[in-house]
C-alpha cells in the first residue's frame, strides 16, 4: 500500500510539473489585417512573393505588410483597441507576437513609412510593446503614439496620449504627451521638443529660413542665453542669419547657430520664411551650454542687434 500511495504521489508531481511547463510555454498569436485604402500586400514568412490583400487577412509572426501610395491597412492585435494603422507607402513588419497567462510581447518593426499605434490596454509589468525603427527603439505602455521613417532611415515619433521611452544604444528618452523625438539612423537622440506634427518636430529641430536687418554695417551681439545680462560668447552679421533655431515666447530673443553650438540674439526686426513654427523657449531660459569666452580684446564689442534695440 505505502509502495502504490508513493508511486501515485511521483505521478502526479510528474504531471503537474509538466502542466506547469507548458503553462509557461509562450503561445504564438495571429492579428488581423484590415485593407483601409486599396493598395495593401503582405509577404508571408518564409516566402518570396507579395500576395495583394482586398479586404481582410490573419497576420503573424515574420509577415511583412505593406501600402503602396494609395493604400492604407489596420492590424488589429487585441479587439480592445491595440492596433496599427499603415498609412501610404509604409512597410511593416511583426517580429513577435506571443502570450503568456494574460500577460504578452508585441515587437514590430518600421521599416519605412508613417504609422499610428494606439496600445488601448494598459500593459503589465510582465507584458512588453516594442516597436523597433532604423533610428530608436519605442516601448509603451497604454498610449498612441505616431511614427515616420525616411527612406534615409532618420526615425521620428510623436505622442499623442500617454507616453513613449524612445532608445538608442547610448541614450534612452522619455517622451510625454504633445512632444517628439527624432534620431538618424546610427545617430543620438535628438532633443524632446513640443510638436503635433511632423513638420513641427521637423521645424523644432531643423530651424527655420529668416531674414533680420540691421540699419548699419554692424554685427549682432550672441549671447549664450535670452537676456542682456547674459555674457556675449560672439558676433554675426545679419546677412549671416539664414535659419533662426527656436524664440522666446515674448521677448523677441532668437536663438541662431554659432561655431559648434547655439546662442541668442535679440531681434525686433526677424522674418520668418516658410516654416511649421520655431521652437519655443520660456522668457527665463538659463541659456546654452556652449562655453564662455572671456579672454579680453582691445576691440570693442559689436552693437546689440536692431534700430529697436537701446
């Protein structure tokens, strides 16, 4: 009796164990892919040629998806509103999608394109949504967040809800709720600033083409932050000044380029060319982090800015 009552306990230990193996043994998931627009193919894993999708097909791991310049598709990964939409001439790609008890990994990947995430349960702390880019890697958790990939690989994102860790090898970000990010392939992250949309993330980070006058033939004074009491590190003449990088919200400083770094001018006189809008920095801004150069001179320093300026 003792030898069947051990040889039945060895037995179930035995299926337990084996009942909690495979509990913990991830399970591969399927999306569905719903055509939007016309002009939507998938290339199945493990093959080489692109199938044309009309109106609906069931997606997985490995699949590649793609919008030609009219198509646009949505993959739906959970009914509860976690799904991406491809807008056009975007390229898509699932690397993992699996589930473990109620927890799951999601990591896809932009190849090239414009897409809109929208992640509408909150994850976890065993759960994981990555979606890689040439530029960074994004995790989220419970946000929408929108993403654009150059044919140059430059990468680039904004949050519209929640939001975004954006990484690179030798940085990682944390992008709130209106702002963006963006990085060159192989590149850094570049600075998290305020935009709705690309052109303003674009237009943030890349300046935009000004003119300024002077009434003489003088330079402008750069100073390393927006006020008069901030030390000059320079001078430029104003025919000099093609692209302005960011303004005070009121004060009518501009912020311009100098050698290797940045500086601010003082303007009543600025135009501003074609552009989404400069980047906006508060009136008490502390200033750059270029350094100061206080090495005396027998020149006297050049005039500060505009006939407006006293």
């Amino acid at each position: 009796m003792k030898r069947l009552i051990l040889l039945v306990t060895i037995s179930l230990s035995v299926l337990l164990a084996g009942a909690m193996t495979h509990a913990q043994t991830p399970t591969e998931l399927a999306a569905t892919l719903e055509v939007l627009d016309a002009g939507v193919e998938v290339l199945r894993v493990n093959t080489s040629n692109w199938l044309p999708i009309r109106l609906e097909a069931i997606v997985g791991v490995g699949d590649m998806i793609r919008t030609n310049q009219t198509g646009r598709a949505r993959i739906t990964f959970f009914e509860n509103g976690t799904d991406t939409e491809l807008l056009p001439n975007t390229t898509y790609q699932i690397n993992r999608f699996e589930a473990i008890a109620n927890s799951f990994t999601l990591e896809a990947e932009v190849v090239v394109g414009q897409t809109i995430q929208r992640l509408g349960r909150l994850l976890d702390a065993n759960s994981n949504y990555t979606i890689l880019t040439p530029g960074m890697t994004l995790v989220a958790r419970g946000t929408v967040f929108r993403i654009r990939v150059e044919e140059t690989k430059r990468s680039a994102m904004l949050v519209d809800e929640g939001a975004v860790d954006a990484d690179t090898t030798d940085a990682t970000a944390n992008v709130p709720l209106g702002f963006g990010i963006r990085a060159d392939f192989g590149g850094t992250l570049s600075d998290i600033v305020r935009a709705t949309t690309f052109e303003q993330l674009d237009s943030a980070l890349d300046g935009c083409p000004a003119t300024i006058t002077t009434p003489d033939d003088v330079t402008i004074n750069v100073r390393i932050a927006p006020n008069r009491q901030a030390p000059i590190i320079g001078g430029l003449f104003a025919e000099n000044i093609t692209t302005l990088y960011g303004r005070t919200e009121t004060t009518k400083w501009y912020r311009v380029l100098l050698d290797d770094g940045f500086g601010w001018i003082l303007s009543s006189t600025a135009t501003i060319g074609a552009c989404a809008g400069l980047r906006l920095f508060p009136d008490d801004f502390p200033g750059e982090g270029a350094p100061v150069d206080d090495t005396p001179t027998d020149t006297p320093p050049p005039a500060e800015t505009t006939p407006q300026a006293p």
